[in-house]
C-alpha cells in the first residue's frame, strides 16, 4: 500500500512577511481554509488569523517540504518549527509539532526514527550557530533544568527560611569561593590527608610556601620598633 503525500506549510504574517506557524497536511488547500474558518478555537493561532481579518487580510502560505510515510511527516515537522525558532521567529504553534507536547518523553524506538530520518539531512548554519549561542549562556544546562531553577527561584522570592535550612544553606556554601571552611571542617581535611603520600609537585609548592612565610616572619622579627635608637 503507497502512502499519501504530505507537506509541510508555513503560514506567513503579509504584514512583515514573518513566518508565524509551522504544520503538516495530507490536503492543504482544505487544511488552509480550516484556519481561516476557525470560529471556536481559543489559541494563539487562531488569534492572530482572526486580527489579520479584521484588518481584511489573511495569512499567507507556503509549502517548504514534503515527503511520504508518517515518521517522516513526524520528524520534518519538528524539524522545522524547531528551524524557525532556533532563528528568532514568533511562532504561534502550541506544540514542538509531531503531535506531541513539548517535554514529552520519547521511546527509544521514536528516538530511532528521529535519529534516521533526520541523518544526512544538514542543518543551516544559523541554526547551528544559535544552538551554540544558547548552549555556552545555558552555562552547558539544559532548557529543562533551567526553567526548573527558574521556578525555583521564583517561589523562594521572599520566603522566610528557618534557622535550619539557613545552616544547611552555609554548610553547602562551605569552601566555595567568598565562603572559607570553618575550623571543623579544616581539621576533618586534615585527618583525611594525613598519612597520604604527597607528590613532587605538591611538596614544591608547600616548600616554596614556608619559604616566603619564614622570610616575611624573620624580617618582621629584625626591623627596629619605632622610637627605637
């Protein structure tokens, strides 16, 4: 059995020529006409067609691949809304696209059939650049991670601690730079090097070290007290 023709449209702002939503259809020209006629749906979409026919325009459409077979509909969808976004565009889709939402976890099988359908296929250069752009401010976190710290964040936002999880809070901190360790913690360090075998380039630095202590102790020790003959 052959599998129907799909296509991936996008439909574009005729105000700014800006691409404003990503989808898939098996029959477009019908597809086009469901969005304009979408009198009950209450999402961002549908918003921005109705704005555009008060203003006594609709949106424009333009059909950017095509293909056969589902899992391929599936990946060339998220493909490109995930294009689009990753270069600055506004979309009004409420979804990643392949009929999922974002966060949903993936089996390994789809995760295969991500993998296949998207090898060989090359990205765009400014697509690359701008994955390596959000990785390096991410600080190498993921989207997930720091949208959970954010909510975090946010709900600590003027929440009194008590006196417990403040001491939790300074013993985390402990020895992380502005934060010396205190002096149990200084002599738990040393109990649990003692007896370990130091190397040549350790024993250097702490030579060196005493060195420069002794000389400063010594000077300190012979320079005249003043008023004194």
């Amino acid at each position: 059995m052959t599998s129907k023709k799909w296509v991936i449209y996008v439909l574009v702002d005729p105000r700014n020529e800006v691409v404003r939503y990503v989808g898939y259809s098996y029959r477009l020209s019908r597809r086009i006409v469901e969005h304009l006629y979408e009198k009950n749906e209450r999402t961002h979409k549908a918003n921005w067609i109705r704005t555009l026919r008060t203003l006594g325009m609709i949106p424009q459409h333009r059909v950017i691949d095509s293909g056969y077979g589902e899992s391929g509909r599936w990946a060339a969808e998220r493909y490109w809304i995930f294009y689009y976004r990753s270069i600055g565009a506004n979309l009004t889709n409420g979804t990643d696209g392949g009929d999922g939402a974002p966060g949903h976890i993936k089996s390994d099988e789809t995760r295969a059939k991500l993998s296949a359908a998207f090898k060989g296929k090359p990205r765009p250069r400014e697509v690359i650049v701008r994955a390596m752009e959000t990785k390096r401010a991410r600080g190498g976190q993921t989207s997930k991670q720091l949208a959970a710290l954010q909510l975090i964040s946010q709900g600590n936002i003027g929440r009194k601690r008590s006196a417990e999880t403040l001491h939790r809070m300074a013993e985390v901190r402990i020895g992380k730079p502005g934060h010396p360790h205190t002096p149990e913690s200084r002599r738990k360090m040393s109990r649990a090097r003692k007896g370990k075998p130091k190397s040549a380039e350790t024993r250097a630095k702490m030579a060196a070290a005493a060195k420069s202590r002794y000389a400063q102790e010594g000077q300190s020790m012979f320079q005249p007290s003043a008023g004194r003959n």
